[in-house]
C-alpha cells in the first residue's frame, strides 16, 4: 500500500481585490493554514475616495453620492467592503507584501491590516514597486519572502 495524507496543506494567495476577497474570507473562519496578501486594501471606501479625487478632481465626499445609486441599484455599499474589520479574530498567519510605489491602494492598507490582526503576520514592502509590481520588481526577494514565510507556517503546523 502507498502512504498516507494526513494533511493537507492549504492557503491563500491573492493579488489586489484577491487579496481583498482572501482577508475577506478569514470572517468565516475558514480552514486554511496561511494567507498571502499581494497589494490588498483593507477600506474599499479608502482607496475609492482617493482614485475618484486623482482621476476625476472630484470632492472627497463624492463617493457618498455613488454610494447611494449602489444601495438602490444593487443592494451594497463601498463602505461596508472593509476586509480589514475581518481580521479582528483572525489567528491564520497572513504574509502582507506591497509595493511602496503603489498608486492605487496604498501600501499604509497593508500595514494597517498587519496591526488589526491579533494573530501572526509579517509585512514585507518592495522599494519602487507599482500597484501589483512587487514580484517584477525583485522577483528572487519576492520568492525567498514566500518561501520563508512558508516554512514558518509548516513549522506552526508540526508543532501541533
């Protein structure tokens, strides 16, 4: 007869609202053993007011208005799309990796996430890195982060 799983080794990656929707997840208590957070936002409303002001030079305050046709019209708000307001509970290692150069969501998100979660987490920020950028910024440092990051959730679980 062949070996045995005992265990399956399962996590999360994901890039921008991937990343979003995987820290969204973690609210549910999912069963997985890690979560990479590529470049995620942790307050939707945040990062839309920020885009509205830079691409149209609209008001602060403009979102409310787009708010209020996406309540009617389909029944959701910006301003309840708040991954980070999951992490309250969370004890799943989270690896937060964000490009410093980042002109869409800020990677201030993912240290801010990093502190909201009680459980482990590390946050690793690339010089120079655009929105998304960070593994074609330094694809060998984005490896080794992974890796090591990897190997201390492995360690996590044998020790259990």
């Amino acid at each position: 007869m062949g070996a045995t799983i005992d265990y399956a080794i399962l996590g999360l990656h994901g890039e921008s609202m991937g990343s979003g929707i995987s820290i969204s997840s973690l609210k549910y208590k999912p069963d997985v053993d890690f979560v990479i957070a590529d470049c995620g936002y942790g307050v939707l409303s945040d990062v839309l007011e920020h885009k509205i002001k830079q691409i149209f030079h609209l008001p602060k305050g403009f979102l409310k208005y787009l708010d209020f046709f996406a309540k009617n019209i389909f029944g959701y708000s910006f301003y309840d799309v708040r991954p980070i307001d999951c992490l309250k509970e969370n004890d799943v290692p989270v690896c937060f990796i964000h490009g410093k150069n980042d002109n869409f969501i800020d990677y201030a998100q993912s240290q801010n996430m990093s502190k909201a979660t009680p459980g482990y987490s590390e946050v690793h920020l690339f010089d120079g890195a655009d929105h998304a950028q960070s593994i074609e910024k330094d694809k060998n440092r984005y490896y080794t982060i992974v890796e090591n990051f990897l190997n201390k959730v492995l360690e996590k679980i044998y020790q259990n």
